[in-house]
C-alpha cells in the first residue's frame, strides 16, 4: 500500500523514542519497510495509562532500501530481542505490541521469551496472499527492488501520510519477511502469554484470516480478536486508531498486577468486531 515514501529519510522524524514511565514496559515494533513513527499514537496513549514505552527501529529500517536488502529476519529478530533487554533494564514486566511484521516478531518474542506478560498484534501476517510472491526466490536473482502499489486501503485515506517507509523494497528482504512467516507459525503453539489480535476488515496487504489463525493456534488460555471493520492495514493510523488504542490499554492494565499474577484463570472477554 501506499505511504509517504522517501530515499532520505529526516533522521529526528524516524528515530526510536521512549514515552512515559512506569513499572511496566511496552515495547513497540513497526512494520515491514516502516518507521517507530508510525505506533506514535498507541505509544502516547500507552505513556498516558503508566506505561514504559519503548519504539525501536528494527535492523534494516528507518535508513536507506539498501541497508534493508543487508538483513535478515534474524537481524530484525535480533534487534527487537536487544530492544526488549534495554526495556527490561527499565522495568520488571514487559508486553509486546507489533503492526504487520512487527506483530509478527511481537509473537516471536513471546513464543521465545517466557518473560514477555502479554502481546498484541495488529494486522500480523502468518502468510501473505500476493501469489508473486511464490516466485520470489527465483526472481530476486534477476530483479533487485519491488515497488509497492500505490492503491490504499483506508477508510481515511489521507492518513498515509503518517507512515513513512521506503519507496521501493529488496526482493531479498520479501523473501525474508516470508520465511519469518512460517518460521512464526510454526512457533504459535509456544505462545503462552495473554494475547490481543486486532486486525481491520477493510485490509488489503495482510488477510484478515491470519487474525483467525493466530487466536486459533496460540496456547495462551487467554485471548481475544477484535476486528476493526472499517479499518485497513495500518490500524494505528486509520479510522479506528483511538479505538485501537483503548482496547490495547484495556489489555495491558488487565494483566499488569503488581503480584506477578497474570490473571490467566480470568475469563477472557469475548471475540467481536468493533
């Protein structure tokens, strides 16, 4: 989907940032070609319910196209594993919440790292539908850079213009974005923390089903999806954002006890649509 694509990005626009303060941290990930910018508002309204906020720019982004096409999906594995460490130096619980890929690496650390209390996605693939991509592996050799569509998929369209990103991304780099996928879907089972799915029925990168399948395969005996109807893909900037927001603070308050407890014997609120 579109966004507000540069090759020189305004470093002080892009750079990691810390919010708030508070026994419990929140450790925020972008996604795939994206920017810490763009969970800014979940992170302000994180800060403002007593939360330690922490958005990191993941290896590869926040650069140049060329410094992603250098890494991996272990790279960017790796730098949100350093950026949950820095959290935990700062605070003795820690949850997880990652838009698109970042939702994806949120449910990596927390299927990898027992000490992660809860975790959230927002439209986190496990697969992708663009039936190109089966040919990737071969192509990357004779294709170097693909250039996203300009089509957009939310409800309020000019709200592209709060994500930054590159305006065209390694082949390489796609195909580790889908090896991450299966990587994490086969470690869903181990996913034993809390978790909240949010995904927006208007989405038109990310299938919602992969909202589905998530909430389906974890092993968290807690654990709720929300979609959000009128939302696309970037859920932190649509529409629903103040929406989204809530419900994600809402979740958070409702596993951070002060007793270590995380309330796993709770019921879980229901599945809905918002």
């Amino acid at each position: 989907m579109g966004a507000l694509q540069t090759e020189a990005f305004d470093a002080a626009a892009v750079r990691p940032y810390w919010l708030g303060d508070g026994p419990t941290g929140a450790l925020l990930l972008h996604g795939f070609a994206g920017t810490p910018p763009e969970l800014r508002l979940i992170g302000e309204a994180l800060a403002g319910a007593g939360f330690r906020v922490f958005a990191p720019a993941l290896a590869g982004h926040a650069a140049t196209p060329e410094a992603l096409e250098s890494t991996g999906w272990r790279e960017w594995a790796g730098s949100a594993v350093a950026a949950l460490e820095a959290l935990e130096r700062e605070c003795p619980a820690v949850a997880v919440i990652g838009q698109s890929m970042g939702g994806t690496l949120a449910l990596h650390l927390a299927a990898t790292r027992s000490e992660v209390r809860a975790v959230v996605t927002l439209a986190a693939p496990l697969w992708l539908r663009d039936w190109r991509l089966r040919v990737l592996p071969a192509a990357r050799r004779v294709v170097r850079w693909h250039t996203p569509s300009s089509a957009v998929d939310l409800y309020h369209p000019e709200a592209i213009n709060e994500l930054i990103s590159y305006p065209r991304r390694p082949t390489r780099s796609l195909v580790e974005l889908t090896r991450l996928c299966r990587r994490v879907r086969q470690e869903l089972p181990a996913v034993l923390a809390p978790t909240l799915v949010l995904h927006g029925g208007r989405d038109g990168v990310v299938d919602p089903v992969n909202a589905d399948e998530i909430v389906g395969r974890v092993s968290s005996p807690v654990r709720a999806l929300y979609r959000l109807e009128r939302s696309g893909h970037a859920l932190s900037v649509d529409v629903d954002r103040a929406l989204a927001a809530r419900l994600i603070v809402d979740w958070l308050r409702r596993y951070d006890r002060p007793d270590g407890d995380l309330g796993l014997d709770d019921p879980a609120p229901p599945p809905a649509s918002a």
